[in-house]
C-alpha cells in the first residue's frame, strides 16, 4: 500500500504539471491566434505564478493544521477543471483569469503534496522524498515535449488540454480510492499564533533567497526555452520540443539523486553550491555559443543541475525547524520561489519585446545564480545545537 500511494501522489503531481508545461510548449501557438505580445504571453504564466505564490502561506499552515490529504484532492479537482475550461476560452482576458484561479488550486497540491510523501519515507529521507515528488512533474513534460508537438498539429492545442485535464482527473480518482495517508505525528497542530515568530526565523529567509533564484532559473529555462528556440535560434516547434524533452528527461532522474546524495551525505549545501556554480555557467553558454549541437549539450547539462538541489533545499529548514511545521516552512520557501518565477515570467516578455533578443534575461539569471552561491555561504545545513 505504501508504494501505491507514493506512485500514486507522483503520478498527480505529474498529471498537473502538464498544464503548466503545455502553456510553455504551446506558447508560440497560443499567442499566434490570440495575437497578443510577447509581454502578455508572459503575463499567462505570471497570472497564475503571482496567485500560485500568494497561496502557499494559507497551503502550508492549512496543511498543517488540518488533513493535507483533503486539501491535496481539493487542488487537483480544481486545477483540472480550470485546464479543461482554458481548452475552449477564446479571449485573452479570461485565459488570464482562468490562470489565475488555476494558481490557486495548484498551491493546495504543492504543501499538502510535500508532506503527504515525505510522511511515507523516514525522517533521513526527506530530500528524496521531496525529490522523487517534483520528478513527477519533469516526467511528464518529458512526454509532453516529446509527443506533444506531434499531436498538436492533428488535434489543436485546444483538445491537448482537454486530454490532460481529463487525465488528471482520473489519476485523482485513483488516489482518491487507492492512496491513504499515515496519521498526523502525536504533539500539537501548528497555531496560528505560532506564525509570526516562526516567519521571523533567519533560516526561513535565507533558504528563501535561494528559492528566488531557484524557481526564476528553472521558469526561464522551462516556459521560454521553447519560445527562444523557435524565436531566436529558428528551430521548428517540433525540434524545440525534443530539445526540451532531452532537457526534461535527464532532469528528472537528476532531481531524485540529488536528494539521495544529499541525504546519504548529509552534505546538502555542497549539493545546493555545486548546481548554482553549474547552472551559471551554463546559462551563459546557452546564449553564447553558435551551433545547434553546443545548444542542445547545453541544454543537457544545464537540465541537470536545474532542479538536483530541490529537495535538499526544502529538507534544510525543516531540519531547523522541525517536522510539524513542515507545511509553514514549505510554502514560505515556495512563495519566495514563485516570486522569482511571476517576475522571470514577466521580464523575460519585456526584455524580449524591448531589446529583440532572449540574451539579457538568461544572462540576468546566470548573475542570479552567482549571488545565490553567496547566499548560502550564510546558511547551516543544521541548527547548531545538532
């Protein structure tokens, strides 16, 4: 039963992130019929990065303070219905809104989804835990970049939704009925009152630092990957997309080691340093070097470390902090993360409308990177009393 329920709540978490995955990929489709601006086609994943961001306080403290597992349905529900409802709106201002409840929906499956898997593991095997959970999502954009520029051109990206939502609610329906969830650790819930001295803590802060970079790296190199490949370096859709599948693929097995590392370790901040360097150096070349061969190595490289130090840097201040708090600790690290990724969204559309070109945001994020290595140059893997 516990490998059903883990498979099942990584297969959910993958459902759902192809969503996100396929306003990316499809994005050149999407703003060609709408005939909207590159700097509106950012704010489609703006929208939903800012409300996304804006939940993970109320998720976190919701999770644990009640049952992450009803909040983990109630998200899925509805961020499958929104998807289905994006396939057939037609106005730009209404995919806008449409994105902006769906960010909603998707912070009650990140929290509440991180808890879930990290009570099925021991608490040495948090970072795989949280790892093997966000693979899931890298997983199915492997699919999804893979086969989804083959499709598209006979189906519309309109049915594309369509199906994925109905996927992600019949994969909600098998959790529903098939996965459980271990009882809550003895001691007392999270209050709320608790809060305000908890968000004061310095390793919340710092960690959140890190998860800025973090998520702004990771949405610049996943939603305009595509759109810079097709715009800038003149690929067809479909090389764009086996490019960015290559990516996806070998990120996703990558995001699992980097936890198991990390824990068999216990070294996470060498595992967080070493990808920031990686991943700085590698947006460099990415708009540096000439030729599709160097690009797509690149691209490989750089998919690597993109994501490795994730469950390493959600497990540091939950070591501080302790594991009924989890869910707090959680969503403030998410929150820092999405307010890099709503404004990576929406300066990279400027900057492209702006300057012509993608070169100046990878390159902003490669400076990013290096900051966040200084960063956590401040940062104890453990409290001090440990």
């Amino acid at each position: 039963m516990r490998r059903l329920t883990i498979a099942t709540l990584v297969v959910c978490q993958s459902t759902q992130s192809l969503i996100m995955g396929g306003v990316a990929l499809f994005l050149p489709l999407i703003r060609a019929e709408l005939g909207i601006t590159y700097a509106q086609a950012g704010t489609l994943a703006a929208a939903t990065s800012l409300t996304y961001a804006a939940m993970q306080l109320p998720s976190g403290y919701l999770a644990d303070r009640f049952t992450p597992r009803r909040l983990f349905l109630i998200g899925l529900i509805g961020t499958n219905l929104l998807a289905l409802s994006f396939s057939v709106l037609t106005d730009y201002r209404l995919m806008l809104v449409n994105q902006a409840l769906s960010g909603v929906f998707r912070a009650l499956v990140f929290a509440p989804g991180l808890l879930l898997i990290s009570a099925e593991f021991p608490p040495t095997g948090r970072a795989t835990a949280m790892g093997l959970f966000v693979a899931g999502g890298f997983s199915s954009n492997i699919l999804l970049s893979a086969v989804g520029p083959l499709l598209v051109g006979t189906l519309g990206w309109r049915l594309m939704f369509a199906l994925f939502a109905t996927a992600g609610l019949t994969v909600c329906g098998l959790y529903w009925r098939a996965g459980t969830a271990r009882p809550a650790p003895p001691g007392p819930r999270m209050s709320l009152r608790e809060l305000p001295g908890l968000l004061r803590h310095p390793i919340l802060w710092q960690t959140g630092a890190v998860q800025f970079v973090r998520l702004a790296v990771v949405t610049g190199c996943t939603f305009w990957l595509p759109t810079y490949l097709v715009a800038d370096r003149h690929y067809s859709l479909a090389t764009a997309g086996l490019v960015t599948a290559l990516g996806a693929a070998v990120t996703a097995p990558a995001n699992i080691a980097g936890g198991w590392i990390s824990d068999r370790l216990g070294r996470p901040l060498t595992v967080i340093r070493t990808s920031l360097v990686a991943l700085a150096v590698t947006l460099t070349l990415l708009v540096v070097l000439p030729g599709q061969l160097a690009v797509v190595v690149v691209v490989a490289v750089n998919a690597v470390f993109i994501q490795v130090y994730f469950g390493p840097l959600f497990a540091i201040p939950v070591a501080h902090l302790g594991f009924r708090t989890a869910g707090v600790a959680s969503g403030f690290g998410n929150l820092c993360a999405n307010v890099g990724g709503f404004t990576c969204s929406y300066a990279f559309g400027i900057l492209r409308d702006t300057t012509g070109s993608f070169r100046p945001g990878f390159l902003t994020l490669a400076v990013l990177c290096v900051a966040a290595t200084l960063m956590t140059l401040t940062i104890r893997a453990r409290p001090a009393a440990q």
